[in-house]
C-alpha cells in the first residue's frame, strides 16, 4: 500500500502528484497491461531486444 504523508500547508495537487510518482515506480500498472493479453516468449525477447538497441541510439546521440 501507497502511503503519502500530507505537509502541513501543502496543497493537495502537490500531495496527489508524489502519489502518482509512487505509484508509477511500483510498476504495478504496466504489469497489469502486459498481462492482459499472452506474449510469447520469443515476441517478449524480440520487443527487449528492440527496445535496447534503441535506447543505445539515444545514448549515442547525447554524446554527440
């Protein structure tokens, strides 16, 4: 369970957005995604594959 702490004189927008930070680093709403539907494992290993090599362009393109 996701707890926020409320500060005192801290609005409920600022509250309410380190709630969904937290919530987003749990992973649990892409985890219900991916299993709403069955991937193979070779299409998995496929999407991880593809997935790596285009964060290693965009790593490439900052140093340059």
């Amino acid at each position: 369970m996701i707890i926020v702490q409320v500060k005192e004189n801290e609005s409920i927008d600022k509250a309410l957005k380190r709630f969904k930070k937290k919530f987003e680093k749990t992973g649990v709403l892409k985890e219900l995604r991916s299993r709403t539907a069955f991937e193979k494992n070779s299409v998995r290993r496929r999407n991880e594959v593809i997935r790596a090599a285009y964060r290693e362009r965009m790593r490439a393109q900052e140093e340059i």
